[in-house]
C-alpha cells in the first residue's frame, strides 16, 4: 500500500482504513451478541449487575410504618415497608431509618410496627437501612407530635422536622463511652438529687413563699403530683427574679423525680435561667469527669437551641431522648424536647414573637406546652411580667361564659399567682408618667419636649450612683393614620372591625389593615374631626440629643441596627446606655460574693407616645411587656430607684405599668376583644395565598356566604341560639405584599397575594384546622397553581 493508498470503487474513492474498520464492524455484527468497538482505554465500564438481595421478613411484626421526611402535606400520613430480619430488633418504633421512596432515599422515623399491612405484598420494599442503635423520638413524643399536629393542622413530617436534628453519628460512639449511659430511666423516671442541692431547693421555697400568695403552695404540691394542672405566674420586678423563679420550679420537679421543660424568649433569658439552676446545685450539660477521657458529656440541666451548632443540638437532644437528662432550657426548639412523664412545662412572655414558629405548621410554644403538660399528667406555667389576654382569660374568666365553652386543646382554665402587696410594692421601683397634665401641675416649662426639664434632673440625680437605661421603641422608620386635632391625635380606626387604618397605594381613601373595609367619610369618634395625619416614628437622632442633654457622660447605644451591635454587658459606672426593647444591656455588679448583676439606677421610656399607633391586636400589650421588661431592671425603690414614663400613653398601659398589675390592661383589652370578636375569645386562623386559591380554600371548610362556618357566634352563658351575639367568620381578604425573592417563577406564582381572617367558637377549632388540613393538601396533591398557606392562632392577623 505504498504511495496514494486510496483506491477507486463504484461509489468513488475509499480510504483503506475505512474499508479496514468496515469489515472489522461487520465480523463483529456477525455474532450472536453485537458490541460497539471502541479504542483502548476509552471503552464504558461494564456494570456488573448484582442479584437481588435476599430478604426475610421478620418473624414478629414484620411491617414497619414510616413517617417520612417529606413535607408535602398530602404525603403526611404513614407508608408501609418490610423488615428483615436481620434487622428486626434494631428497627425499633422511633428509630431513625433510611427508605426509597420515588426513585430517591429519604430519610425517616419508624411510628409502629405492625403484623400486616393493607398495601398489596407486592408493592411493599423493605427498610434500606437503620440508622444508629438508639430510638431518637419515644413513644411518648411520638404521641405528643400527633396532637400537636392535629391541633395545629400541620403534619407530623412537619413537626419531625422541628423535633429531631441532623444525625451525628460520632457523638452517638461518644456517649455510649459514658458511663452509666447503656443504662435508661428508671419506669417510675425517679432521679437521685444530692442531699446539698434539696436543702438548697427547700430554702428557695421557703423564700419564694414568703414572696406569693397561696397559689405558690399549688403550685409545689402539683409539681409534685401526677395529674394536671395549669398556672399563670406574675414574677416580681427585679433583676433576674423571673428566672430564679423558672429555675426554683425546674429544681423542684426534678426533686419529685420529674421531668423539666422551660422556654425563654431568647439565649440571654436562657443563661439566666441555667445559672440560677446552677447556683440551686445543678449542674449544666457538658463534658464530665465520667466522660473527660472518653469525650462523653454529662449533667442535669441541657439547653437546645437552632442556634447550637449541629454536634452539640444532637449530643443534648440524644441525651434527652435516651433519660440522660431531664431539664431541658433554651428558645422555642426546646418545646419539642423528648421528655418522658409527668414534668414541669413551662414558658416566659407567652406574648413574644419569638414564641411562634416560623415553620408550617407555624404552632405557638405556648399550646405545644400547655397540650405536652395536660398529655403528660403535668404542670403548665406561664410566667410573664405583662400578662396576655388570654392567660387573663384563662386565670379568671368571661364574665358569665362557663369554662368548657373557652376550652381547646391549646388553653383553658389556670390557677393566678400573684406576689403579695407589700413585697411587690419593696421590690418596684417608683415609677413616674410625666405626661402633658402632671408636667402642668409641676409647672414645667418644657411641656411638649421629648425629655422636659423634670426628667432631666432626676436622671442626672440618679447619674451619681449608677448607669440609666434609656429605652426607645424603635430604631427605623414606621407609619401610621391618626386624628388630625391636635387635641385628639388618637389612632385613626376602622369603624366595621375597630382595625387601624393605613394608606394603600397612595389612594387617598385609607383602607382597614384587617379587614380592607374603605374607610371613606372617616370621622372620629372622639372629637369628630375629619382629618387625618400621618405619623411617621423614628429614632436615630436619640443618641445625640442626649449627648447635648447630659454633656461629659458616656452614651452607648444598644441595637440589633446599629453598627455596634446588641451590647450584652456594661461595668457598673455613670453611663447612659440607649437600647431597643430586647437590646438592654445587663450591669455588672461590683466584684463580691452578691448576685451576678446589679440594677441600673433609673429607667427612662423615652417617646410612650408611639403606642398610641402602635399597629396589631397586641400592639398595647406589646408595648406594657416592652416597658416591664426594661423597668424590671431598675432598682427597687428603697434603694432610690425610680422609672419615667416620658409622653402621652394609653391611661391603662401607664396605670398597669405605675402599679405594676397587669391585669388591669388584661383586663381591659379582654373585654374590647369579646366585643369585636377577636381571640383569644373566638378561635381564629389566617389563610393566605392567592386570590383565586384563597377563594376555593374559603368555600370548602364553608367559611363562604352560606357555609356552615360564615357565622361565628360568640361565647354566652347559656342563651337561646337567638340571643346568642352573631359575627361574620370571614375577615377580608385583603391584598398584602408578596415575599421577598429573586425567583421569577415563584413572583409570578405569589402574584395577587390576599389573606383572610375565619373565626370559630372554641369548640370547632380542631375541625377548622382538619378541614383546612384536607384542602391544602388537596390543593397541593391536584397541583393547583398559586400560593396557599394558613395559620392558627396567628399573633399579627393582617
């Protein structure tokens, strides 16, 4: 084949090594199994197909139903799947196992075992594989996730993935190197407590009762009992009062061989609580001397948190799990503590918005508690300085409304413990409301400044024995409608549902933030004016206004928006410390054998005017629980303490706050709420999404014109269905703002967003939150298009 090797045929000319890989193709396609060639090193690897694993199912409950970690609401229920036999005793109810589902893996909880299944034997798979040797959710959470959900409307996929954390399979080797950690709870659950830290317990009940009324002695001997009960807790002012008082019930529960759970608004009121439990002879969970060789952890009080890093939330959620530990503090993802038996659950500032979940099925840690302690055989507490609504309603009452017609799954009757007068009235400061009339009976000439000349002397006073907390509602820029008469300035409201108003788009005419009514013709009921003015709150400029009111004093600024940050601590020294509510800094106390913190000398509210516009159904108690909590840092009145009420208020805000009786306001806003409609009287839940979905989700649960739920009649004692007082059960909907995104897709699926308000008697709670359940996961399972979500018992209803 010298020279040109390329030859001429019929078709034209060929290349010989065309011709030569011609041939070589058409030997191969010759034989009995065709193969395409391919160059050296360059072939597909050849898979070699394994045989089907042999399985034997096991011999005792061979079906294992699965909760799987699937958030779809439509696939919330069970799914069936086989067990080996080879695993058999480790695929045990609440075990954590690993499945195909769909073409993928998932991850799931094993709920039960069971003898048969209704799913065809030919369509059950079996387990893939179990993960880890220890049941991670015990029965007793496995009952509380299922009434928690149905309470809520949500499933228990959804409450799983809340619950258990991210497995870490390293810190499962570390602790069975701890020893006595094979070893589980005894079945009474009895604990040994050193015989120092009960004599340290008994002292601080005998202290706390010299402090209370006789609703402290129930609530001791229910700690110690088995069956339940439930308490609304009014702490007393002071630095770290309510959290000696949480840690004092946690210690006591343990005392009787109980279990312990308290959730705190955040990890500061977390550690107050962990160093009172500490300071009682309990000690923290961390690496002990059992565990110091092996990397093994040990102790009696745990904190979980979202806020712990993977590895330490599993380490304390296994050790609660397997009976290591008992007492579990820390914010809302402690409500799903896997605690056994009677215990203590218990809860500071049920008012908070840290308290609600921010997850579907968005449940609140106060029924989650209050439902664990009646499942349990518990006690529930909810301590707070500004009692809510319905811990006042809970603890006294409607007037002439019998109990059961005010009783859901999530509340009910409490027993009220309140401090004694004479202590309250040692342990408060003096508390002052330098408001237009009494700067007029001082004769004050500065009436109408931010800071008058009152309130300037008495701080410079109390400058020369300690820092001043200044507290401002706010470090941004928010709106609202009001009276336009200088004498009035009253919160501009809407006459249909007593909403506030606001401004929509420009539109001229102002519109119901609840329930989109058109405010047009608006008067006020007070004064009769017509017009109205927007009132815009700001607080940037504090900072150098005081700087130039108090020259030569050092001035620190305390918020989550400002460059510095929340300022955790402060020496004790002449300082004015600016803060946010939450953001208040704690003083340090001089160095001695005293308490960890010491009080500021005096605490200034600066601009209580903005509560008058304060939007949202808790804006007034919001604002008291603001107040309360920054002047429970003042020192009491016999050691010169004294708090300022700086600006025009709510009369029963500034009197709940000067006598330090919340229930005044409790009280009040109770009865405006039976009035309007509005919870906790009536059960509510919000439903949001798109219009048209909203629309069809309204008709099915009958919350529509001519449902079965388009009235919701009020709570009465007794009357004819005649005389019983009639609302409408749907508010609104009412356009809102879609969600913050970068998704195209997801901008054109949130468009036209509307939400609305349905309202039931207590009694049909658990069957609006069933029916909505069954639509969203009808809407979801026929993939609908549009947004569609809903929520119970919702603090901010628009």
């Amino acid at each position: 084949m010298g020279g040109d090797a390329t030859r001429l045929t019929d078709e034209g000319p060929v290349h010989p090594y065309r011709s030569f890989f011609s041939a070589i193709t058409m030997v191969a396609m010759t034989g009995m199994e065709a193969e395409q060639l391919a160059l050296e090193g360059l072939a597909p690897r050849r898979r070699r197909r394994r045989a089907p694993a042999a399985h034997t199912p096991a011999a005792h409950d061979p079906i294992a139903r699965v909760v799987l970690d699937i958030q779809a609401t439509h696939l919330g229920g069970t799914f069936d799947y086989y067990v080996d036999e080879k695993d058999a005793e480790a695929a045990r109810p609440g075990a954590l196992v690993r499945v195909r589902f769909g073409g993928q893996r998932v991850n799931g909880v094993i709920w039960e075992r069971a003898a048969s299944s209704d799913v065809p034997r030919s369509s059950l798979r079996y387990l893939e594989r179990v993960l880890g040797g220890d049941v991670l959710v015990p029965a007793a959470m496995r009952r509380d996730i299922t009434l928690i959900a149905d309470a809520y409307g949500g499933t228990r996929a959804n409450i799983l993935r809340l619950t258990v954390p991210p497995r870490v399979a390293k810190v499962e080797q570390e602790q069975r190197l701890v020893a006595g950690f094979a070893g589980r709870a005894s079945a009474s659950g009895a604990a040994h407590v050193p015989e120092e830290a009960a004599a340290r317990v008994d002292a601080c009940y005998d202290r706390i009762a010299a402090q209370y009324d006789a609703g402290v002695r129930d609530l001791r001997d229910a700690l110690h009992a088995r069956a339940f009960r439930s308490f609304v807790f009014d702490p007393l002012p002071g630095v770290g009062q309510a959290a000696r008082a949480l840690a004092w019930m946690a210690a006591e529960s343990l005392t009787a061989g109980h279990a312990a759970v308290i959730v705190l608004p955040g990890m500061k009121d977390t550690h107050d609580v962990l160093d009172a439990m500490r300071a009682l002879g309990f000690a923290p969970f961390g690496p002990g001397r059992a565990g110091a060789a092996t990397g093994g952890w040990t102790g009696d009080v745990a904190i979980l948190s979202a806020e712990m890093s993977p590895v330490d939330r599993y380490r304390a959620y296994l050790a609660v799990a397997t009976g290591q530990v008992r007492c579990v503090i820390g914010p809302r993802a402690a409500m799903y503590a896997p605690v056994d038996g009677p215990g203590l659950f218990a809860i500071m500032d049920d008012v908070a918005y840290q308290q609600a979940d921010g997850m579907m099925p968005y449940a609140h840690a106060r029924g989650v508690l209050r439902l664990r302690a009646r499942t349990h055989g518990g006690v529930f507490v909810a301590l707070a300085n500004a009692r809510s609504p319905l811990s006042q309603m809970e603890a006294v009452g409607l007037p002439g409304v019998p109990r059961r017609a005010v009783t859901t799954a999530v509340s009910g009757p409490a027993t009220p413990v309140r401090p004694l007068p004479t202590v309250l009235r040692d342990a408060m400061p003096w508390v002052r409301w330098l408001n237009r009339e009494e700067l007029a009976r001082l004769a004050d000439p500065s009436i109408g400044a931010r800071v008058p000349h009152v309130a300037v002397g008495n701080i410079r006073e109390a400058l020369r024995s300690g820092p001043v907390l200044f507290s401002i509602p706010s470090d941004g820029v928010s709106e609202a409608l009001s009276c336009a008469n200088p004498k009035c300035l009253r919160q501009a409201r809407c006459r249909r549902c007593t909403g506030p108003l606001q401004r929509v788009n420009g539109n001229p005419v102002p519109r119901c933030r609840w329930c989109g009514a058109a405010a047009s013709n608006w008067t006020c009921p007070h004064c009769h004016g017509e017009r109205l003015r927007v009132v815009r709150v700001g607080a940037a400029g504090t900072a150098d206004e005081l700087r130039g009111l108090f020259r030569g004093v050092p001035v620190l600024l305390s918020s989550p928006s400002q460059p510095g940050g929340v300022i955790g601590e402060i020496d004790h020294r002449p300082v004015i410390v600016i803060a946010t509510p939450g953001a208040e800094p704690r003083v340090r106390a001089p160095q001695g054998d005293g308490p960890r913190y010491a009080p500021y000398a005096a605490v200034a509210i600066l601009d209580a005017w903005t509560s008058l516009y304060a939007p949202g159904l808790d804006a007034r108690v919001d604002t008291l629980a603001a107040w309360m909590r920054a002047v429970a840092l003042c020192a009491p009145r016999e050691q010169g303490g004294q708090a300022l009420l700086l600006g025009e208020t709510d009369p029963a805000i500034a009197q709940s706050l000067m006598l330090w009786d919340s229930s005044m306001l409790a009280s009040r806003e109770l009865a405006e709420r039976y009035e309007t409609g509005m919870p906790p009287v009536v059960s509510v839940a919000c439903v949001w999404g798109r219009r048209d979905a909203v629309d069809d989700a309204l008709h099915a649960v009958g919350a529509a014109i001519g449902g079965d739920m388009a009235v919701c009649p009020l709570p009465g004692g007794g009357g004819t269905p005649s005389t019983v007082p009639e609302l409408p059960g749907v508010l609104g909907p009412v356009p809102i703002p879609q969600p913050r995104t970068v998704d195209a897709r997801e901008l054109e699926v949130t468009a036209d967003r509307v939400r609305a308000v349905i309202r039931v008697p207590h009694a049909r709670r658990e069957e609006l939150a069933e029916r909505l359940r069954t639509e969203v996961a009808r809407h979801v399972a026929a993939r609908e298009p549009g947004e569609l979500r809903f929520q119970l018992d919702r603090k901010d209803l628009i």
